[in-house]
C-alpha cells in the first residue's frame, strides 16, 4: 500500500478558497512491481469519513457540465428540440473567463443545433456535443486538473439541464505511471484545501486490479525550510521468520548543534513512528543534519549524519554507507557494583 509523506500548502493562492497543495508520495517498488503501473490519487474535502473523489483518471479530462453525461458519440446525434430563441446561457471557464452564449433561429431548435452555437459562441474555450441519450454536453476545450467549468446563470440552463453551480466542475490529470527504480511521486492538487484528506492506491491500467487505499492523509503544518533542504529517511523490519516487523517503534533523535539551515537554527528533540503493516517507517529530515536512529526495546541505535546529495530524496536509515559519521553503539548502563565483604 503506497504511503504520502508530505501533504503541504505551496503558499499559493489561485482563487480565494483554493489553494495550490503538494503531494509526495513514496513508494518501494515491492509494492507495486509486477503487479500495478499506476497510482490513483483521491480527495475528501469534509474529511477523513468522505466522501472521496479521484482526482485522476485513465487520460486528462476536461470538466464537464453536467457532470451525468456521456462521452462523445461515435457518429453525431440529433437529440431533442427546444424551443430556446433568444434565451441564453452564461458559462464561467477557469474562474476567470466569462462566455455569454445566446441561442439564435427558428424554433424549435434541435440540441445539435444548441450545442454547435455553443461552440461558435465559446471563444475557443469550449466544447459541446449531444451525448447517446440526447442530452447537451458542455466541456473546456482544455483538460487537466487545472480546468474548471461552471454555469453562472441563463434562462436556458433549466431546460438544457445544465445546472447553476457556486463549486465548479474540475477536470483530472492523467494517473502516475509507477516506474521501476522511482521511489518519490509528486501531484499538485491545484484547487486544494487546508481541510482536505487525501488517499492513494496503485491500479494495473491493463487487467483494472487495484491495491487497497492508503490511510488518509493531511495538510501538515508549513515547512519552515525549502522542500529542497528536506529528503526522507525509510527503514523496513522482519522478523525472524522474514515476515514485516509491525508496530515497532523507530526513534530519531537529534541534539542542539547550532545547525543554520535556510537561515532557520535547528533545536534538538525526537521524533517517533511506528511501522506499518510492511514494517515500513518514514522520516521526514533536514539534509546535513546529525541524528541518532534508534530501536526502543533493543539495543540497536546508530549515529549518522542525514546526506546531503540533492539527486537522492529518500535513503535508508540503516545503510552502513550513509553518512561521514557512521557508527554503531550499544548503550550500557553504568551499573555500580558494591564491594564484596567477607562475613566473620
């Protein structure tokens, strides 16, 4: 099951609700080789509980309004006549450009007829079409997860069934192809919130399998340091028997050093996770850093200092090459053993 390590604002802005929000996905490649080719991403804007909705689909699509109709016939159908002369419709694309669309002829006027003055009347930005059951199907000419699409009003919006929306349709980016060797994925959610939840499961775009969804992920708290002054720490467990090591602490530990990084001093302190059911754990760190990994409940625990080589975003905190200092050390109590007396 793939695991998000970093859901964060990209302190963006593009309309006053939305926010730009960044997702990086870390994934080892025995989850998915052989198996799936593609990672999904889904969204809840009320929650953890949902409901979600992928935010990417098999190609780039474009919003469409509304959101029940069908795809593009293979030869063009006529549909049903209305009598709309003079009425109009007024389409919002982007949340930027406004397109006024006024239906001209005699009626009654077929729903080809509508949706071909739709085109002409749409600067380009628009695309209509009558789906297999007759009804009028508007998109942006452009797809992606960046495009949206909306009805501001019309007296033909009711009879078309184009409904008047406050919250625009949005299109999808195509889903992420999973390669072999590539361990970090990143997904902007360009019209995302500090409130949502984010999932994300693997697909096999050939036979439509797919993993399980990941547990929920959420906006953390801003970065106080560039994204590039950060890289993952990952360390997977088995048993004896060579089964995943679940539910095992891992601690990483760091002392005050006066370490200057983006201009920001790094303090000391710990952080804990716990491994999940791979026995698989993750760190996000500051490159440069010297920090201690540790087991608790063994006598495990390492010394390392965090690389530093910006083409690596993720290394393993139990490699004995990583770092300059890289040693072991066995913590022993210093125990204070009485003398020993004779008894007379």
């Amino acid at each position: 099951m793939p695991t998000t390590i970093a859901v964060s604002p990209l302190g963006r802005q593009v309309a006053s609700t939305d926010e730009v929000i960044q997702l990086d996905i870390f994934v080892a490649e025995m989850e998915f080789l052989g198996v799936y080719d593609r990672l999904e991403v889904w969204k809840s804007s009320g929650g953890d509980s949902g409901p979600y909705t992928e935010l990417t689909a098999s190609t780039p699509t474009a919003p469409r309004l509304p959101n029940t109709g069908g795809d593009t016939p293979p030869t063009a159908v006529t549909g049903p006549s209305y009598n709309l002369s003079g009425s109009d419709l007024l389409f919002l694309v982007d949340e930027a450009t406004q397109v006024p669309v006024v239906f001209t002829g005699t009626d009654p006027l077929t729903a080809s007829n509508l949706a071909t003055q739709i085109v002409a009347q749409g600067l380009g930005l628009l695309v209509a079409y009558v789906d297999l059951l007759g009804q009028i199907v508007v998109e942006t000419a452009s797809a992606g997860a960046g495009a949206r699409l909306r009805v501001l009003g019309g007296t033909a919006a009711a009879a078309l069934g184009l409904p008047v929306e406050i919250v625009p349709m949005r299109g999808k980016d195509a889903r992420l192809a999973l390669l072999p060797g590539l361990l970090r994925y990143s997904f902007s959610d360009l019209y995302g919130s500090a409130l949502a939840a984010y999932k994300i499961r693997f697909r096999n775009a050939y036979n439509l399998a797919v993993s399980e969804f990941s547990l929920p992920h959420h906006v953390g708290a801003r970065e106080g340091v560039a994204r590039t002054s950060l890289i993952v720490g990952a360390l997977d467990m088995v048993q004896v028997n060579g089964r995943p090591f679940v539910n095992q602490k891992v601690l990483v530990h760091t002392v005050f050093t006066g370490l200057v990084v983006d201009g920001m001093l790094m303090a000391g302190g710990g952080v804990t996770a716990i491994t999940d059911e791979n026995g698989h754990v993750e760190f996000t760190l500051v490159r440069g850093q010297k920090v201690s990994v540790s087991i608790p409940g063994t006598n495990m625990i390492r010394t390392i200092t965090v690389p530093v080589d910006p083409a690596i975003d993720i290394f393993n905190l139990w490699d004995p090459s990583v770092g300059t200092q890289d040693v072991f050390t066995v913590q022993v109590p210093n125990l204070i053993v009485a003398e020993r007396r004779s008894l007379e």
